[in-house]
C-alpha cells in the first residue's frame, strides 16, 4: 500500500521549459518517453547508436511540441561516450535538470553459455556508463536540484533463469544508485534517484527476444513511459509498473522466495527455447 498509494499529484505543464537528456531514446521504452516529454514542453537531448532512428524521433518530438530537440550519437561501450554526452548538454544548455538512464546493451535471452567476455561488456553498457553519466552530470544536477531516473527491471530485484548476465547488471544499478540516495540524503544534496522496476513490456525488443518463451502479456510501452516520468518528477524513490505484478514479485521475494522462484520457473515455456 505504502508504494501504490496515489502519489503527490502530477501535471504536465510542471515539465514545461525542463532540461531532459533521455539514453536509449531510439525505440522502445526511451522513444515513448521522449514522445511524452515533448508534449510537456522539455527541451530533450537523445542518445543511441542509431542516428537514422534518432533523427526521426527528433522530427517528431518537434512536431509533438518539444521546447527544443537534438540528439547525439555514440555507443555505451565506449567508455568515453557517457561524459561526451553530458557536455553536449552543458555546451547547449548551460545546465541540466533530469538524467533519465534507459539504454541497454544486447544480450541474448538463454542459458548462460560461459562467456565472461560478454558480462564485462555489458557491464560497461548497462551499469558503468549509468555511474559515469551521473558522475559527469551530477554538478549541473546539483546546481538545478535535479533528477537522475534509473530504468532497471524485475530481473534486478528476483533472479530469472535465461537472464543472468542481464540480471547482474540490473541488480548493479540497485546496489550502486540505492548507496547513493543514502548519501546524497546525509549530505543533503537535493538530487532525487528513482529506480524504475519494470515487468514484461510490450517494445520489439523484448517481443521478439522472448514472446516465443513466455505467456504472460506484456504490459504497454506508452503507459510504461508515462510512469516513468511521472515517478522521477514527483522524486519517487522507486516505480513498480506493472503496479501489480511487480509488487507481488518484490513482496514474495522476502516473504516466500521459494514459492516466488517455482512461479517464475513455471511461467516459461522451456521447450520452446532453442539451446544454442
Ligand atoms: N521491454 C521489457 O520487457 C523490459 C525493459 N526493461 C528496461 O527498459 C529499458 C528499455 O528497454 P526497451 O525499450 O525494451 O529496449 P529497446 O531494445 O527497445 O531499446 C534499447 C535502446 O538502447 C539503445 N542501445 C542499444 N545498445 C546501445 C549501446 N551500445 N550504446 C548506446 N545505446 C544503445 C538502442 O538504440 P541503438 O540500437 O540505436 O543504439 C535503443 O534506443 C532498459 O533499461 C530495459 O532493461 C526492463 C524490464 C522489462
Ligand atoms: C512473477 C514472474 C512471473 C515474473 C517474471 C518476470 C520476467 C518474465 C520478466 C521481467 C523482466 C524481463 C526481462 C527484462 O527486464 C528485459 C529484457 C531485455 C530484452 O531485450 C529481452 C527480454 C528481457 C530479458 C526480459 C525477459 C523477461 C523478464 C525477465
């Protein structure tokens, strides 16, 4: 009850004129979110490998209202890039107001097959360059009493069996940004860290890595970016969405996690997995 009671209440117009650096911004989850960001009015600055796709998403974040739109390209992999990315915003904007970390690097949905190579890239991708964005942006953040938006998902709070890699660096971003809240309180440092726990969501991505394997319906992308928003405006602490399958998840964990694993277990479809 405490998570799902009805938040501080949230209106568009509060984002208008806010300075937004969105990752992973060219499809799925991240792309919905600069679509909502521009009808509220945000200056945005996207980013992702794929400047085709991110061109298009800025013409029609335009189109949707946006205060301003521009993207930059680059990889995560590229320990450099986190820091290129946050002086564009400096350059352009002079200051920053919300972080929202989204991308992920792409993993393979299946038995772990041994390879460590694969982690350590991953690692870079979905959790260093989270700590080293926030690390190059957190002065301006401080500056603007900020948000920094931490998208993780239900497989870095339960282990999920074809997820391991995957996993581990979801549970990373828990521990690191969770520390991090503590000492940013004590320090009284005004910047807000919502970690988002995200269930099955309907993005090509995920369709297609796992329709095959799993019955359950994936929830919608829209909505799932709009909670997003909402949750790192009004400086939740975290966002469960689906509200209802992420609670019980995170519920059971602690109070049955025996029983939680054996549900987890029989909810794939284990014989439609090819091992490869
Ligand atoms: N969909 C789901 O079921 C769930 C998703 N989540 C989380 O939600 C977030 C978004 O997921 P979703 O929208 O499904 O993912 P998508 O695959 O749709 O989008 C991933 C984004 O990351 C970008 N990206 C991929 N590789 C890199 C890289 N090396 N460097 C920089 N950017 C990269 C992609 O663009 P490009 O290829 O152009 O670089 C794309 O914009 C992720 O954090 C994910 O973990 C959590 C739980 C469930
Ligand atoms: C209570 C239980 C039934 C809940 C089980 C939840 C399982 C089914 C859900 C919760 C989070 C989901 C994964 C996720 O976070 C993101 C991705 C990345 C994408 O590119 C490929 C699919 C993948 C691995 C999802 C696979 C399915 C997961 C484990």
């Amino acid at each position: 009850f405490y998570f799902y009671s009805a938040p501080p209440s949230f209106k568009e117009e509060m984002l208008r004129g806010k300075r937004v650096i969105v990752t992973g911004a060219s499809s799925g989850i991240g792309e919905q979110m600069a679509y909502h960001l521009a009808r509220m009015e945000t200056h945005l600055l996207l980013t992702a490998r794929t400047e085709a796709k991110l061109q298009k998403v800025v013409e029609q974040c335009l189109e949707l209202g946006a205060a301003s739109a521009r993207y930059i390209s680059g990889s995560m992999e590229d320990p450099s890039f986190p820091e290129v990315v946050v002086r564009e915003a400096e350059n352009t904007w002079g200051g920053l107001d919300m972080l929202i970390l989204n991308h992920i690097g792409h993993s393979t949905f299946n038995y772990f097959d041994g390879n460590v190579g694969h982690i350590r890239k991953l690692l870079e991708t979905n959790f260093l360059s989270y700590v080293a964005m926030t690390t190059s942006a957190l002065p301006m953040l401080k500056e603007s009493e900020g948000s920094i938006v931490v998208v993780s998902s239900l497989a870095g709070k339960v282990g999920s069996p074809f997820a391991a890699s995957y996993s581990a660096t979801k549970f990373a971003l828990d521990g690191f940004f969770s520390s991090l809240r503590h000492e940013f309180i004590m320090d009284k440092v005004n910047v807000s860290i919502t970690l988002c726990i995200l269930g099955y969501i309907n993005t090509e991505s995920a369709v297609r890595a796992i329709s095959h394997v799993i019955r359950d319906k994936p929830a919608p992308k829209e909505e799932c970016a709009l909670e997003i928003v909402k949750a790192g405006f009004l400086r939740q602490r975290e966002l469960h969405y689906p509200p209802w399958v992420v609670g019980t998840a995170v519920l059971l964990r602690d109070i049955a996690p025996e029983f939680l694993d054996s549900s987890i277990r029989s909810s794939y479809r284990v014989e439609n997995l090819k091992r490869t």
